[in-house]
C-alpha cells in the first residue's frame, strides 16, 4: 500500500470511527442500552452503485456538473471517485458520444447511472425539450456501441429502448440472490455494504419460528433472503413499481411463501387492529397469519406513533434505519417492552454524516 493509499484508508477509519462514536453518544443520551456494537465497514472509493449528475452546458460543451450548496454556478466534475469502476469507465465515452452529436446533447441537463456488480449499466438522459424518432435512432446507437440500456426522459415522456431495469446479484451466506432493479425506484446504492447488511439481518433471525410481517419492503431487497426462515410471510409497500419487482424478484428466487399487500405501515396498522377495511386486503387472510416476528426499514422520518405500538406487540423485532436520530425517538418506547440484542452500525454512505444501522430486539 503506497503513501497516498495508506492515507486515505486513515481518513476513512476516522471518518467511520467519528460515526460509531456519534451513534453510541447518540443512543446513550436517549438512555437506550446497546450490546456490543457490530462494525461494518465500506470500501473508501468506488462503492457507489447510482448516480445522479446534471449536465452543464459552456463553451458549446457538456460537462458532468454538481451544485454546491449555495452556489448557483454548479462545480465541473471530470470523474467520481466514490462511483462505481463501471460508472467511472463509462462517464466520459458517453459525455463524449454526447458531445459529437447534436441530438443527444441539445437541451439534455441531467444524466443517471445505475450500474451492478456484475457488469450492467442503465443510463437514463433527461431533456428539457420533446424526444422524437431522430433522438431514438442515435440513442439506440448509443446503447449498441457502449453495450448499456438507455432511457430518455422529458416533461410527461419516457423512452425506454430496450429496458427499463438492470439485474443485480448478491450474495448472503453462499447463496445468490438475482434482484430487478428499477430505473427511478430506490435500490440501496452501496452493493457490498447490502450483502453485509443482509448476511446480518439473517443471521439475526436464522433460528426464529412463526410467521413474518414486513412493512415497506421495496422491491423485496431483505424479504427474498429472510423469506427461508419463516413459515409464511406478508409484506408490505406502497409503490407499484416496486410491489412489481418484489414479486418478479420472488420467482426469480424461486420464494413462494410471501404474500405482498400493498398499504403504507400506517394502512396495515389500522387492518390489522381491525380499525379499516381494505379492498387491497381482500383476498388476504390476516388471521391465518401467526406473527412471531416483524421486520422494519423505514424512510428517515422512523416509524409514526401506530406502527410504534404495532411492533412491541411482536415477540422479534429486527429495525434497520437511516436516521438513527428517529431510531433513538423509536427505541425509547420499544426498549419499555423490549430489549436490544444485537446491534450494528452499516457505513452506507461513506465521507457523508450518515449513518445506516440495524438492532435486533426480542420481548423482555
């Protein structure tokens, strides 16, 4: 390991040591009492799976560009470090390709990239103007020469051309999992801290019996490998396009024990409580249902005051957050009926102040 190498993996660790340490003082001023807490790490450069850029236009040339905060004028940028090997070698063929042709460039301001780690790209270029057959035809040159899928987009227009998904593969305790994932739909963007994060959340919950509830499962990132643990599972998500790749992701995994209902948290909580009917819930028996365990990832606002009540009526609760800020406002009220046995700190988003984490509690 050179000098330079040597000094960055340095800021890293510090960079992820300022994290954990702001995580425990985090959770101790809440009074919440953790176990030992499970570190895992990210690597420094070349984790990031997505991206979004906007296009600068100057001097009759594109440039991949971001915005400062408080800037206006945004910053040029020739390559992005923390990206993908794959986004990296494609980001200036297709600026270039961009630049040789009058109908790829005119009015384009954003490009995003969505790679996998076995080799697939999808480009989505979006317009300030209508896309016509002449865009088309070069595009679909683009895609054949670059060997990517290309999407253009444009006020109320989406061309797709060939498709509008790439297929990740992952691997958790020496099996692979074959995800669609979605132009535009969330997919956790740091691939090799997902594995971590999966194989976790597995082996947390490898010896438990019952049934599964999970609420906002996407496009059944954890469900497809939490599926074998259970006897049954329901799901839940309000998205259709991610309903729709759960369950392509499903048989695709050859899962044939989960049921999706597609209600937000707040929804199923009332169903459940029996407080609303639902015409989504129709054909789904909830008291068939024999709930041991009940597994949470919800956006950074944490989970609202009912699905809260909800989970201390569950004997396992596995909570994997965004925001440890609402974690800590969650776990204040959990932690009166249930304790943490198992915590983790998961560096998603390396050289940013964010931090992901998972705690497993079981009912005192």
């Amino acid at each position: 390991m050179n000098s330079d190498s040597l000094e960055v993996q340095t800021d890293y660790q510090q960079q992820l040591s300022d994290k954990v340490d702001r995580y425990k003082a985090l959770m101790a001023d809440a009074g919440i009492s953790l176990p030992e807490l499970e570190i895992h790490d990210s690597a420094p450069f070349g984790f990031r799976m997505r991206a979004e850029f906007r296009v600068w236009h100057e001097n009759g040339q594109a440039h991949y560009a971001m915005n400062k905060p408080g800037e206006k004028r945004p910053f040029i940028i020739q390559d992005f470090p923390i990206g993908s090997a794959l986004i990296n070698l494609l980001m200036p063929r297709i600026m270039a390709a961009v630049n040789k042709s009058d109908t790829l460039s005119y009015k384009l301001f954003s490009m995003e990239y969505l790679t996998t780690t076995t080799g697939e790209a999808l480009i989505t270029l979006i317009y300030h103007r209508q896309l016509d057959d002449q865009w088309q035809q070069v595009a679909n040159q683009l895609e054949s020469t670059f060997n990517i899928k290309v999407i253009g987009r444009s006020r109320k227009q989406k061309v797709v051309l060939s498709d509008d998904f790439v297929t990740e593969t992952l691997e958790v305790n020496q099996r692979q999992y074959s995800y669609q994932q979605v132009e535009a739909s969330f997919t956790q963007p740091n691939a090799q801290v997902n594995q971590k994060m999966l194989t976790w959340a597995a082996n947390c919950l490898s010896e438990i019996s019952g049934d599964l509830v999970e609420l906002y499962c996407g496009n059944g990132n954890f469900t497809a490998v939490l599926a074998q643990y259970f006897d049954k599972v329901l799901a839940t998500e309000i998205s259709k396009v991610s309903v729709n790749s759960a369950n392509t992701n499903f048989a695709a995994n050859k899962i044939d024990n989960v049921t999706i209902a597609r209600l937000s948290s707040e929804e199923f909580t009332q169903a459940l409580n029996r407080e609303r009917a639902f015409r989504r819930l129709a054909d789904i028996d909830l008291d068939s249902f024999n709930f041991s365990t009940i597994f949470v990832d919800p956006p950074r606002a944490g989970l609202d005051a009912g699905t809260e009540r909800l989970v201390t009526q569950m004997d396992n609760l596995l909570y994997i957050s965004c925001n440890p800020d609402t974690l800590a406002e969650n776990l204040k009220h959990i932690t009166k009926t249930h304790r943490v046995v198992k915590a983790a700190l998961f560096d998603q988003f390396p050289w940013t102040h964010h931090i992901e984490s998972g705690v497993y509690l079981q009912r005192i």
